[in-house]
C-alpha cells in the first residue's frame, strides 16, 4: 500500500452541509460529519430543541450543557441564524441541506426545494419528516414512541403473556431508534445523491424521507410471516440465561444453521460435566431434540449456574454459539474488542475542562478514515466563522 | 438511477450483509449474488415458507403454512425475500474448485464493489483475499461485513442480531422498570448493521471517486450500534449515572423532556394499543378536550407535565380507562385532528391492510419470480425527486432463483458462450 504524507483524506471532506430545523435529522448530520463533510448546524437564538433536553452536564440545564444534543452534534459546528435570508444564503452555499421542515413551513419561510434549487441548482435537499411530504398522514406529528408504534417494532417487543394473555404493554426500545433509522437513510440517500450529482456535473434533487416508512420496514421477517403463513408475530423476549453473578446473557441456539451447532454445544456442555441426558446419542437427531428441548434449557442452565456473565458469554462464543452479555449502554465502553479497535474516542470539552467519550467510527476504512474532528459546537460558536468561510461577511 | 454504472459482486448471506446490497441495489447500482447450491443462504431455505401459487387463498392472510416439501426448496424461504430486493440477480459458483476460483477472479476483474459476510478469513481461504482481488481490480472497494468484524480480541465471536443488540446496549433498552429487558424479538441490528454497510459502500465510492484508490472496509455489527443510545454513555461518563440502575429502563416514558402520557394505551379488541405522546401543554389540552374535558383532568397532580410525569402512575389508568373502550385508529384520527401525536400499534397486517400512508407513499412493490406468487416487497423506504429508488433495482425484479443468472451473468459479463457455461456446468463447476 502506498503511504501518503498527511492525515488521509475523508470520503465527503470539502463537501457543506447545512443542518436545519428540530433534532430529529440531528443523527444524520452526525454521520456525514464523521465522513468528512462540514456540516453547520444552523440554530435559532435558544438554539437546538435538544439543547433544551436533558441530561444535562452535572444536572445543570444550560444550551451548552445538554448532553443530548452532545451525543448527536459531535462533529459539526453551530451557527445562530433568526434571520431566514440569512439562512438562505447558507443554504445556497452549501452542496447539501438536511432540513425536518413541513412544507408548509418550508414555502413559508422561503425554504421549499423549488427556491432553494432556484439560487443553486446543484443542491441536494433533504426533508425528513414524521410522514413525508405526502399521503393522508402527512400533517399528523408524532414522536420517536408514535414512530416505533406504527412502524411495528413495538408490537413485536415486550413481555411474554401471562396465564390470562398480555398483562403488559407492547414495549419501544429508548432512545430515538425511529428517528434514527429515518436519519441512517436520509444519510445514506443524501451519499447517494452526491455520488450521482459529481457523475451528471453537478445536478441535484430533492429526497423525501418520511421517519414512518423508514421504521416501517425494520422488522426483519415479520411481514413475510404474514405473507407466508398468515400468522402475526407476538411479542416476547428471546431467551437468555443468567450466570452465577444475577446479570443476563442472550442465549440463542440456531439449531437451523446444521447440525454441529449442538454437536458444539454438547462438547461444551460435557467439558463442564452438565450434560446429563443430551450425551444420549438420541439427542443427536433433531427430531428427538426438538421433542426435548426443554432437556437442552435445563443443561444450559446447569452451565449458567457455574460462571459469571461475562464468562459463560465466553463460553458459549467458544462453542460457536452466537451468545453475548447483556450490557447497559455505557457499560460497552468497557469492551476490551472495541477498545482493541480504537471505538471510542475522548473529545476535549475545555470550557468544562474534561474530556468526554464518543462512539468513533462505525466501520474500519483504512484509506478514508472516520474522523472525530470537533467536540460538539457550543450556541453560535462559528456564526462569524462560518459567515466568512462561506458568504464572504 | 443515484448508483448507475456500479457493479457489485455480492457475496453476503442472511440479514446483515444482504441489507447493505439490497440498498444499492434499489439505488441502482447492478447486484450479483454469488451462490452455492451445495450450502445454501441459510434465509433461503428456513422457514417461513412462501406458499406455492395454488395454495393461496383470498390474500395472503388467508394463505396456509406451506407444505414440508417447501423446506428443501431454496426459492421458498420467505426471508430470503425481505432481505434480496434491489433487482439482485443470482450465480451459483463453487469457489473451492480451481475454475470457479478463477472465474470468481474475473468477475471481481469486472466490479466495482466486492461484498461479503462470512467469518473473517473465509475469503483468504479460498484464495480470494483482499491482495487477491487487488492483484485483478487494483481499485477494488472490499466491504467485508461480520458479526465482530477482521480484527480485534474477539474477532473469532459469531453475532446474530440478538447477540449484537445484547452487547451494544440495546436489549437493555427495552424494558420496564426493575424487571429483566424484554429486548428485541427479531433483529434490529441486522438492519443498522446493513444500513452502515451501505454507508461503507458509498464511502469507498465517493473515496475512489476522489482518489482513483480502492480498499477493505471493515464492517462489524457491534460498532454501528454504539451511537443508538443517545445521550446515556455521556450520562453514565460524566455525570456517575450509569443506566444500570433502579427504576431505569422506564418503560414507554420518555424522560428528556418528560412526555405524559406518554406510552401504550389498552385499546378495544384483543391485545390493541394506542401510543399517545404528549409533550406540551396544548397537547395535553387538546387530549383532554378530546376525551370530553373529565373532571379528574383538573387534578392539581396533573396541573404541569412535570405533574403528570411524576403521578403518572396515577394518570395513566385515567387514560387507559378512555382508550380501551375506542378502537385504536379511531383514537389516532382522533387525537391527530387536534394535534396530540398518536399511533395505533400496528402490526405486519396492519401495514400492509390498514396503514393508508404507506399505501399512499407506495412503500410495498408487488413482484413474483418463476417460482413464487406475487409477493408485496420492501426497498429503500426513500424518495429521491431525480433518481428514484426502486424495489425492484435497475431490472425491476423480484428476488432471484437460486442460480437464476449464472448463464446470463457470465455471458453479458466474461462472454462466456453457453457451450462454454454447459462445459462448466457438467465439470461442477456452476455449483
């Protein structure tokens, strides 16, 4: 491989992005920044709707405290603009605009794709919204809960039912996923539309993403059991085991995948002295096996009772089994493989005077590295800045 | 289309890597998927099982459980479906034998994209690693896509969906408080991990686009999730408030900013639910002029938001006493008409039946191949005003036959004769 002098270069360095309206698109700017573009987000005076969200920094509310809009704005810089030609102005400086505004919003402050193309033809718009642009739903609002409830995640997760049926709500998972898969494809539509926009000299469009399809379609095989056999998937949880310490393990046993899984399962079973019936070798026939899972539970759970999470995690990957420890979200920073390959980054908040943790890249590109170029922006912080780069003010 | 002119000789089985090319596919860019006959997708041949034709009754909800003989056939299995749209087409290869190796080397000689998902070092083995496809494509972009990905302690851990969501925090997520998650039931993470697949394949793209040069990505299914959490590892880093505690997951309440009521309302009919949501205080005025103004909404327990979040306890019984006599969309439609974000909790035939939305956006394609009946498909859920997406890919098709396309493929792309395909072919070659 040929070493080049300098920092490598990043897929979208160069390329301007504005980012506009609520946090809902906020992930997706996230992602184009970590690919090397300039993304400004710009903001109203009080700044980001997630500047007002919690947590905040040491429970302290604040605009540049929130941790919310942290965790989403890493990367990019900030930018106060009340003034909607001023916007304007930026968006016609820019290869790209991510914005969550209505249409009827958008044509009212100047911002509809029609008279932004008309200032720069080249420009690639994105609108994400709750319901599109279009169709009978497309004035409703919603959050991130209405997304994952109409989308179907949510029917599909939550407890198993009691004696009596469900005692216990459909469940969505926290944190935005609606939303952020909206914002993972507005990403990826808007990569798409560069790429086509360098390859026809610098033509643009317009890309309509409604958050509803987006979480609609994340549901893996659940339509096609519909389609196939006319049965509607129930919720409940997959199946874990619990080590000697109290914490959890998903414990899948893809028996489908052939028959050395649980010839794999056995060996491992045997090396600890838990097998107890499945070393009958009627065990090996899947039919039989089927019959008597509750046999292959009862040894796993022998198993489980004699290490700890983490190492019966350990232990089941070494069989071959598709096994993992349950972990918290912050407990993943403590992961020796992701730290062996360099995941998290710390980013310097000198205004605090402490650094913070970040999720780094989320795939290894040698030759175009992910990059974490900037804490994130502090209200305003590169109004003038940016105004020079970009206008000439 | 936003990819013509990329090819991509696609290696990937089951969810995660076929997601990633299933998105360049509906963007235009030309899929060929290299398959065995001998060891199968594994999503090709397990159940579900798309019905034959004939077993179809009014729609498919009335259709019935395909028959036993369905198992074996590798153009039945209904994920296979979910996960292939994009207008791949399909070749069926043995890489383990000399000639196929080296016709696998001259289709990588003629692509742009190499995609897999097999275990790290599965590809060396063949003699088909990274240096191998470099020595025949010099800008070749190499997205290899696997459970932990090509390097690292760990790299030899096997993921499916559950096993990723378990590690990266987003089992824990789901849940209510002081119980066990409940998780996930299907694979969330087989999605996000193919949706960063495909960030990795247009990344290489716009990175050679620039530079003339190609490279391996390396895709694994724990790292792209690690940013679905939001502002928790933050709390956790800086604030000494790990997730991990009493009263956290909080079930369907949403605490930044606080939404009350906010979650999943009993509706009538069996097991249906209503999300309802509300943040501000217009919209807990309108639901309450909705539900025809109860006196126990003047409660001062429920006077502010921060009021009704800390009694919701209280609130939410109140709610769910209005809901469960109406019917989950009427109560939608109901609180829409005046602002309150709502949403019935709709499931895979609610979607496809009574979701008017994503019937209008046109969200599902009809499509059948020579072997199943039209089936409704998903591809990528967006609308791009000058090179729009399709389902069905460049060549809007249905997902492919197992080995639909080697005779075509090798023909259009190595210009093969068919005498020379049928040689191969009856050498085992094609298998």
């Amino acid at each position: 491989m040929s070493a080049a002098p300098g920092p490598a270069p990043a897929p979208l360095d160069g390329v301007r992005v504005v980012e506009l309206g609520d946090e809902s698109a906020e992930y997706c700017g996230r992602m184009l920044a970590g690919l090397g573009a300039d993304v400004v987000r710009v903001e109203p005076p009080e700044g980001s709707p997630s500047r007002q969200a919690g947590p905040f920094l040491g429970d302290e509310p604040g605009p540049d405290r929130s941790l919310a809009f942290w965790a989403d704005n890493v990367g990019k810089r900030s930018v106060v603009a009340d003034d909607d030609a001023e916007v304007r102005a930026l968006c016609a400086a820019a290869d790209v605009v991510v914005h969550t505004l209505r249409p009827a919003e958008a044509a009212a402050r100047g911002l509809a794709y029609e008279d932004l193309a008309a200032a720069a033809p080249g420009l690639v718009v994105c609108a994400l919204t709750p319901f599109g642009q279009s169709g009978p739903w497309a004035d409703y609002v919603a959050d991130d809960l209405v997304l994952m409830a109409l989308g179907g995640s949510m029917a599909a997760c939550g407890y198993a039912p009691g004696p009596d049926g469900y005692d216990t709500p459909p469940l969505a998972c926290l944190e935005d996923q609606a939303w952020r898969t909206a914002a993972t494809y507005a990403a990826i539509a808007v990569l798409g539309a560069l790429l086509w926009r360098d390859g026809t000299e610098g033509t643009g469009q317009f890309i309509d993403v409604s958050a509803h399809e987006c979480s609609a379609s994340m549901t893996e095989w659940h339509l096609m059991t519909y389609l196939c056999s006319g049965a509607v998937h129930k919720r409940g949880p997959h199946p874990t085991l619990t080590g000697s310490d109290g914490r959890l393990v998903a414990a899948l046993t893809p028996d489908f995948l052939g028959p050395h899984v649980f010839a794999r399962m056995l060996e491992m079973l045997e090396a600890d002295g838990v097998a107890g019936p499945l070393s009958d070798p009627a065990f090996a026939d899947p039919a039989h096996r089927a019959a008597n899972y509750r046999e292959v539970w009862r040894a796993l759970k022998r198993l489980a009772e004699r290490h700890d999470a983490e190492a019966l995690y350990r232990l089941g990957q070494g069989a071959g089994l598709p096994w993992g420890v349950i972990r918290s979200p912050d407990e993943v920073l403590g992961d020796p493989h992701l730290a062996a390959r360099g995941h998290f980054v710390e980013l310097e908040h000198e205004q605090h005077g402490r650094a913070a943790p970040y999720p780094g890249a989320p795939f290894l590109a040698l030759a175009s590295p992910w990059v974490c170029r900037r804490r994130p922006p502090l209200l305003g912080e590169h109004t003038h800045e940016v105004r020079a780069e970009w206008l000439g003010a | 289309m936003a990819l013509d002119g990329v090819r991509i000789l696609d290696f990937t089985r089951l969810g995660f890597g076929a997601q990633a090319t299933l998105i360049c596919g509906c963007l235009g860019a030309e899929v060929v998927r290299v398959e065995s006959t001998t060891r199968p997708d594994p999503i090709r041949v397990m159940p579900p099982y798309v019905p034959e034709p004939g077993e179809q009754g009014e729609g498919f909800g009335a259709a019935t459980l395909a028959n036993a003989a369905s198992a074996v056939n590798a153009n039945r299995g209904g994920i296979f479906y979910k996960y292939n749209t994009g207008g791949k087409r399909s070749i069926t290869v043995d890489a383990r034998h000399p000639k196929g190796l080296a016709l696998l080397k001259d289709l990588v000689a003629v692509s742009d994209v190499v995609t897999e998902s097999f275990a790290a070092g599965t590809l060396e083995r063949w003699g088909l690693g990274y240096e191998a496809m470099r020595a025949v494509r010099e800008d070749v972009v190499y997205v290899s896509m696997c459970g932990f990905g090509h390097s690292g302690p760990d790299a030899a851990h096997v993921t499916m969906g559950p096993t990723a969501q378990a590690l990266t925090g987003l089992t824990f997520l789901v849940g209510l408080p002081d119980r066990p998650p409940a998780g996930w039931s299907f694979s969330y993470l087989d999605h996000v991990g193919g949706y960063l697949g495909a960030v990795a394949i247009l990344a290489g793209l716009h990175h050679r686009r620039r530079t003339g040069e190609g490279q391996h990505i390396d895709v694994s299914q724990l790292e792209p999730a690690t940013a679905l959490s939001g502002a928790l590892l933050l709390d956790a880093a800086l604030n000494g408030r790990p997730a991990r505690r009493p009263g956290f997951p909080t079930g369907n309440r949403r605490q930044h900013p606080p939404s009350a009521p906010g979650g999943a309302y009993r509706a009538s009919g069996d097991d249906r639910w209503v999300a309802i949501s509300c943040r501000t205080e217009a919209q807990w005025q309108a639901l309450v002029g909705t539900m025809g103004s109860p006196p126990w909404a003047a409660d001062p327990r429920f006077a502010t938001v921060a009021d009704r979040a800390a009694n919701a306890d209280d609130l939410d019984p109140l709610i769910e006493a209005w809901t469960s006599a109406r019917d989950r969309y009427e109560v939608m439609d109901a609180l829409q008409a005046v602002g309150v974000p709502a949403g019935a909790v709709q499931d895979a035939a609610d979607r496809l039946e009574r979701d008017p939305q994503l019937a209008a956006r046109g969200h599902f394609t009809t499509m059948a191949n020579a072997e199943v009946p039209p089936l409704p498909l998903e591809g990528v859920p967006v609308h791009m005003s000058a090179t729009p997406p399709h389902t069905g890919g460049r060549i809007r098709r249905a997902p492919p036959l197992l080995g639909e396309d080697t005779e075509a493929v090798l023909g259009e792309l190595l210009g093969l004769g068919a005498g020379e395909v049928a040689a191969l072919a009856a050498e085992g070659v094609l298998s």
